[in-house]
C-alpha cells in the first residue's frame, strides 16, 4: 500500500527526470553563428608571440589602475581570456585551473595566474562576482588575478596571442578558444595548453620550464571553443553536451537514491 509521501515522492521523481530529460534532449530554435565564424575562433600565437607588459588594465579586485606586467610580476604565469558572465565553460576553466596549479606542489608565490576580460563591457564587479561564484571561500592567496581591459587593450593583447573570438549578437555571448596561456617571466608565450585537461605534475613541469625561460612549439592551433551552441546544427558542441550529459546522469543517480530510501523508510514505517 503506497503513502501521499510515497506517491509525491514518486510524482516529483517522475517530473524531474521529464524535466531534465527535456533539457538535455531539446534542440535550440534557431542557429546563430555560421561555421565559418566558429572556424575563426582559435589561438594561433604566432613564432616569438609576447604579451605587451605596460598594457593598461584595471584590477577587478581593487579597481585601481595597473599593467599587465606589473600583474605578472616577473613570474611564469597562466594567462586564461575569460568573458566574466560566460554561462558555458568559463566558470570550470578557472576553478580547474586553479586546481592543477595547487596540485603542483610549487610554492605560490613561483607562479601566477592571471585573468583578462574579453568582453569590455564586464567590470571589476562581474569578474568579482564570477571569482565568489566559482571558488566560493577559497583561499584569497591561490585566488586568480582579475583584469579588466578596454576594447582598445584587448585588441592589442589578442594580436599579439593570436587569439580570436566572435561576438555573438544572438546570445549576447562569445565564442572563444577555451584556453591557457603559459606565459615565461618576460612575457613570451611559453606554451598554450587546454584548462580543462591540466595535471599537476604536467603543469609543473611547463611552468618550471617558463620560469627558466624555455618555450615550447607553438605550431598547434587549440581550437577548443567556449560557446553554448553548435551554430551549423543548432545543438550544443560536445563540450558543453558532455558537461551536461555529467550533469545530468548525476542528477538521474541523485533522484534514483532518494527514491530508494524513501521506499525503505515507508516499508520500515509500515512494518
């Protein structure tokens, strides 16, 4: 004999895995981007790329006028391009960034890790509220330096990474390269590396590398993009469909276990 518990236990259950199931399984109404715009985006630094160190920028943290070298402060540095009100891939980028410098084991103050804008429109508030967002009460220390920079800076720091994004009026969003940039102390690109497969011990060895100066081949082009949507054929790329995809199997496990338990504590009930 079931119980209204039981039975709302059940209806809730039910409803959320439609829901979930109409998310993950809906297509979106209508492509934005073409794909020879998503085919720009990339980064391609080109033979001796080097980011320009008195680039003007403000620290999100501060709000106070300072350069881009006076944030890396003679340091081998993780550069990563973020766009502060991103709902994709940018949230991960940082806090698995993050993650791979501590398992490191280096000592902080050997590196730094350091993050620019790329939308102009974001202020210091929106890389603030991004930082709370995505680290919660973490360590101020192993925090990430956040700059704003203008339109006219960006310009100048993306020719010099050969870095391309595409703005996307439809979304109001960017489809960018999702990427790393492992600058050496002076500024030279080192390296371009993917956040979202970083280890501690491969990161170690690049950024010890940097510190001493040495680069690596910058032939490869990383084209792996931050944007919500396939745009040839209106689905989600396969980044973003395998974070959801995650996402949603957890919160399938998470519906299935408590449905579990609550049939076992009606049974005990009723026993």
């Amino acid at each position: 004999m079931s119980s209204p518990a039981l039975d709302a236990t059940w209806r809730c259950g039910l409803g959320a895995l439609l829901a979930l199931g109409l998310i993950l399984g809906s297509r979106p109404a209508a492509a934005r981007l073409v794909q020879a715009d998503l085919a720009r985006v990339a980064v391609t630094p080109p033979p001796g790329a080097r980011v320009p160190l008195d680039l003007a920028v403000t620290d999100a943290r501060t709000g106070q006028p300072t350069t881009l070298g006076k944030a890396l402060d003679g340091r081998a540095a993780l550069l990563l391009p973020v766009d502060y009100t991103c709902g994709n891939v940018c949230d991960p980028m940082v806090s698995m960034s993050v993650e791979a410098l501590a398992a490191t084991g280096l000592p902080r103050d050997d590196y730094g890790l350091v993050l620019v804008g790329i939308d102009p429109r974001d202020d210091p508030a929106a890389a603030r509220r991004m930082l709370a967002d995505t680290l919660g009460d973490r360590d101020a220390s192993a925090r990430p330096r956040a700059l704003i920079a203008s339109d006219t800076a960006l310009s100048r720091l993306t020719g010099a990474l050969g870095y391309q994004a595409v703005y996307d009026a439809g979304t109001d969003s960017f489809a960018h390269p999702a990427a790393a940039i492992l600058l050496a102390a002076d500024g030279r690109v080192a390296r371009v590396l993917s956040p979202l497969a970083l280890t501690g011990r491969d990161l170690r060895l690049a950024l010890t590398e940097a510190g001493e100066g040495r680069v690596g081949s910058l032939a490869d082009r990383l084209t792996l993009l931050c944007y919500g949507y396939d745009a040839e054929r209106g689905l989600y790329t396969p980044l973003i469909q395998r974070i959801l995809t995650g996402a949603g199997i957890v919160t399938i496990l998470a519906i299935a276990l408590l449905i579990a338990a609550l049939i076992r504590l009606t049974h005990r009930r009723q026993a």
